[in-house]
C-alpha cells in the first residue's frame, strides 16, 4: 500500500497531492479538480477532519461567512470582485463570455447535456457522466440552455 508522500489521479481525472498512510490519504493533502479549484484538508485514514473548498475562480468556501449566492445577493463571483457590466449588457454565467452551447443542449456547470442522448460532456466534449433521472429534471428545470430560434436586429424600413 501506498505510504509517504505522494501524487495519486483518480478515473474521473482528480489528483490527489499529499501524505498518504496505508493506502489512505492521511495527514495534509489536497484533492486537485480536473478543471480547477479544490479541497485542501487535513485527513485521518482517509477522511478529513478539516478543510477548506476553494473554487476555480479563487473563491474560498466559507461556512460560517458565506455571502455568495446566499438569497439576498445573486452577484457572480467575478461580479463581487470587478463590479457590473454597464446597463444592458448581461452577464449569464460567472464565465464571461459564456460557453456557447451546443444546439438542443444545457450548460449544466462542469459541461454541457444532451437531454436526449442524456449524456453530459465536458467543455471539450469528452463523455463525463450519464445523467439519472433526478439531474436530467434538475438540468432542465435550472440550467441555461441553447437557444432554439435566433433572433437578429432587423432594422426598421
């Protein structure tokens, strides 16, 4: 079993970067997540005692004085930190610009889903998961999706 110091990547792409202990992640370590962003903890045989989430934007989950997306302020991160964009000009997603999405598909967060092949693929398009029925009703009650008709500034004759 794995023991010292070490590097270990999970299938789903994540890494593992710190002690290890009988094959358990044991002492200080991060788990670092494919598209940024992680958790860096203190762990006993495999299970953190304490730790801290922080997202890819840099965003540093805090439990007691979290005030992101909280109910009252509905800002993006990236919002908190440069302000608004000037009226009129939306901002969709903490990304800006956005993902474009693919026809008949949802940005769902971590990629974009097909609800009817019910597949979900990264922002490059490799395969990530398959979606139970539970998330395909949650990605399509809440998620943004590609326009189904265009619409152009057609100027007055």
């Amino acid at each position: 079993r794995m023991e010292g110091f070490g590097y270990y990547t999970l299938p789903t792409g994540t890494e593992y970067r710190g002690s290890l202990w009988d094959g358990m992640f044991h002492g200080k370590g991060e788990l670092v997540l494919p598209r940024g962003g992680g958790y860096r903890a203190l762990w006993d045989r495999g299970v953190p005692t304490q730790g801290k989430y922080t997202f890819a934007d840099g965003l540093e989950y805090d439990k007691e004085k979290w005030h992101y997306c909280d109910g009252y302020d509905r800002r993006f991160y990236t919002e908190i930190c440069s302000g608004f964009k000037p009226p009129g000009i939306a901002q969709l997603t903490n990304l800006d610009p956005p993902k474009i999405i693919p026809k008949g598909c949802y940005d769902c967060g971590d990629g974009f889903y097909n609800p009817k092949t019910r597949v979900v693929v990264d922002y490059k398009h490799k395969f990530l998961r398959n979606a139970d029925d539970d998330e395909h009703e949650w990605i399509l009650r809440t998620c943004r999706k590609a326009w189904d008709i265009t619409t152009e500034h057609k100027p007055k004759p």
